[in-house]
C-alpha cells in the first residue's frame, strides 16, 4: 500500500481517519494549491496547479535575487507597463486557480464522513483560504492595475536618461491654481539635483518674485528677452509661466512630451538662473498637494517658531505651534503657503520643510501600506516628463540617499538680492551647492 492510499482511497467509516485526511487536504492545499488534487483527486489538475504554484514562486524568487543584487534593473522592470499588465493577468489567473482548487479540495473532503465536531471548523478554514489566499492575490491584482494606471497617468514615454557630469536635474513646480485666481503661475520653485552615484540630493529654491531672470541663446525666449525677462514688476520670473502659456508657438513640441510652454519656459529660465540643465520638471497641483500628504499619512516637521495662519490683511484662522509637529496635508499646505506676518522667502524655507519631510520619511514601508491612496493622489495633481523606465533609477537613488545629508541653498537676500539679482554670483553658489560630498577619511587604526 502507497503512503497516499489513505488520502485516495480512504476507509470512509472510519471518521477519525476521515477527519485527519480532510485537515491535511485542506492544509496542503493552503500552501500549495493543488496538492489536494495531486493526492486525492485529478492528478492531471493537481500537477497543472503544482507547476503553476512552483512557477510562481520561481519567479517571485528571481525577482527577489535581481533586487538584492541590481535594485535599480528590478524597480525598472517592475514599473514597465507591459510587466505590470504580464504580472495583473498572472495574479488573476492565480487567485482563480486557487479559488478552484479550493473549492475542489472541499468536495475531496468527504465532509459528512468526518467527525461532527470537525465539520464546523473544516468548513471554516476553507473559508479562510478563500478569503486570505485567494482574495490576497485577487487585491495584490487589483493593486497592480492601480499601479500601472497611475505610472501610465502620471509620467511620460522614453527610455533610460543618462545623468549630466554625474548628476540629475529635476525642477520642481507647485501651482497655483484655484478659482479665486486667474490662470496658474509657480508658486513654489525647486531644483533637486541628485548625485547619480550616492543618491544625495541639494534643492536650490528660487524665489518666484525673482527679477530679470536670464534665457540662454537657444532659448525660444531669447529673441523676446535678450537681456532676461526684465519688464520690471510684470516680469517676475514666476510670470514666466503664464506669459509663454499665452504663446504656445514658441514650444510646438512640448504638450506631445508631456510638459507645456509654461513649463518650458520656466525650465529656461531655471537654466539661466543657475546654470545647470534641467533635465527633468515635475508640476505639482498645490490645491491638491494636502491630499498626497493625507496618503503618506502626514508628515513630520520641527517647526521652529509659533505659525499663525492666514493671509496678511485678513483673519487668522489657526495657529502650528512649535517643536515638532505631525501635520495632515491642510496643515502642511497652510505651512508651506501661510503669509501671515511672512515674507516670500519665509514661506520658501517652509515648502523646502514640507518637501525635505517628505524625502526623508517617504520609505517603502509606508509606500506599501499606502499604495491605492497615495496612487490615486499622484495621478491627480502630478505632471511630469521623466519617463517611467527612469523609476527604478531614480527610486534606488532615493533610498541610498535618504541617510545623507540633504543640502538646501535659498538665491534669496542677504547672499542674492531678488529685485537686482548677482547671477554670475548665483551660479557660483549653486555650483558649490551641487559639488559632490567629499569622502569621509577612514580613521587610522591604531
């Protein structure tokens, strides 16, 4: 007699023995869908669910190897479109696979030849298995396709980006838009510039009352403003913005790559201002910027001193007292954006806060346990053109560098004067700002 004779061919009086072999089926099948099928039922099926569960765990097992050995290829992979549409219809086809053969493994049991004591419980875990195993893949599917739709809405087409002298250039914008304005205009201006090695970042911020920013020659601005937007109060640099959306003929290319000739004009200008190319822009919807840091879960801030809210002129509407604050995203937004009894550059510093916040405290942790809502906020208030195949890279490079120190330079007064601006001084202060860190010296042994 074989070993599995007493799963296959059971003596069905004996419900002892019938309520052992039921709990063994129902276990085997748990972790590994159709081995119930293999010892008690159709061995054709039983191998096909066998093989498909192995297959599975061959290449969760493979992408578990090429993340600890090359994050950067695996996170570039698992963000591709057509990976991610390969993996929904394999997590699909899996929860389905496990539903039947679930099903399957309860009609095997011979439930009425076990114990009556046992019936109740066996019925129960069957229950569990489908509502664990079988919905855990059926969300893990769902998740997927929340995933690629939010990649697919938020960034554009293109392959691999090669850093520029050992570094990226990302310009970050937030608008804004809203109803009580008149169009958009930069509210908040930043370059990150990243190491491509070490993944250390310095944001420079530019303030959006800067006068006279210059447009390199090759700029479709140049021919308009030859000696830098320079019509005195109309013409700060966040006005850029507007005044090239009124002239789309100057950038016809750019809505086809994902940005716009607000955009490409402001990365003209950044370029001037501290010339560095910029490689990258990401426009982020500040009326919708507080529902990003609700996904997040909010954000950690050490505020330095008592933050009245409200606009200078009108009421007072709250208080974020000092020390360190845990801040939903109205209240993050009302830090970034207050001018109560603030300057311009106050407020600067309190965006490059909320924005350093969350570069520390954006980990993958949080990205998991988070995934659906903080998807959904991404495709809602993000514009950018860094390609998708540039996540991985730029995603592995945020997790080296969130245990370096992230270097902040404000082109703001004393060091650059916003209304008469030293650019020539300016530059000099970004290049510094962006030098690589230097190595530490190892300390001798004695």
């Amino acid at each position: 007699m074989t070993l599995t004779s007493p799963l296959r061919h059971p003596d069905t009086r004996d419900a002892a023995l019938m309520t052992r072999r039921a709990w063994w089926l129902l276990g085997l099948n748990l972790l590994i869908p159709g081995t119930a099928q293999l010892l008690a039922g159709s061995r054709r099926w039983g191998r096909f669910a066998v093989g498909s569960t192995f297959t599975l765990w061959a290449v969760a097992l493979s992408a578990a190897i090429i993340t600890a050995t090359a994050r950067p290829l695996a996170l570039t992979i698992a963000t591709n479109v057509v990976v991610l549409w390969l993996a929904q219809a394999a997590l699909v086809f899996y929860a389905l696979l496990w539903l039947v053969t679930t099903l399957n493994a309860f009609t095997l049991l011979r439930l009425v030849r076990t114990a009556p004591a046992a019936r109740g419980w066996l019925a129960a875990l069957t229950a569990v298995t489908i509502v664990v195993a079988t919905g855990g893949a059926a969300y893990a599917a769902y998740l997927t396709g929340v995933g690629r739709d939010a990649l697919g809405a938020v960034f554009a087409g293109g392959g691999i980006v090669e850093p520029i002298d050992g570094r990226y250039t990302v310009l970050l914008l937030g608008g804004d838009a809203g109803p009580d304005r008149l169009g958009l205009r930069p509210d908040s201006i930043t370059l990150a510039s990243i190491d491509a090695s070490s993944g250390a970042v310095s944001l420079i911020g530019i303030p959006r009352n800067l006068y006279d920013a210059p447009v390199p020659p090759e700029s479709p601005l140049y021919e308009a403003w030859p000696n830098g937007f320079d019509c005195g109060d109309d013409c700060l640099i966040s006005y850029l913005y507007p005044w090239a959306e009124e002239r789309p003929e100057l950038y016809p290319t750019a809505a086809a790559t994902g940005s716009s000739p607000g955009i490409e004009a402001m990365r003209d200008a950044v370029e001037g201002v501290t010339g560095l190319t910029v490689q990258f822009t990401v426009l982020i919807d500040m009326a919708g910027f507080e529902d990003l840091i609700d996904a997040l879960g909010g954000v950690v801030i050490d505020v330095e001193e008592p933050i009245t809210l409200g606009i200078n002129g009108g009421p007072v509407v709250g208080e974020i007292a000092a020390g360190e604050q845990r801040m939903d995203g109205e209240t993050a937004l009302w830090y970034a954006r207050s001018r109560y009894n603030l300057t311009d550059f106050d407020r600067m510093e309190h965006q490059r806060d909320v924005q350093e916040a969350m570069l520390r405290q954006l980990d993958p942790a949080t990205v998991l346990t988070r995934f659906e809502s903080i998807a959904d906020a991404s495709s809602d208030l993000v514009r950018t053109d860094v390609p998708q195949s540039m996540i991985g890279v730029f995603t592995d490079l945020a997790v080296r560098g969130r245990e370096l120190p992230l270097r902040r330079l404000e082109l703001v007064p004393p060091a650059i004067d916003n209304v008469q601006p030293d650019y020539a001084l300016a530059r000099i202060l970004v290049a510094e700002a962006v030098a690589p860190l230097p190595t530490p010296t190892p300390t001798p042994t004695p």
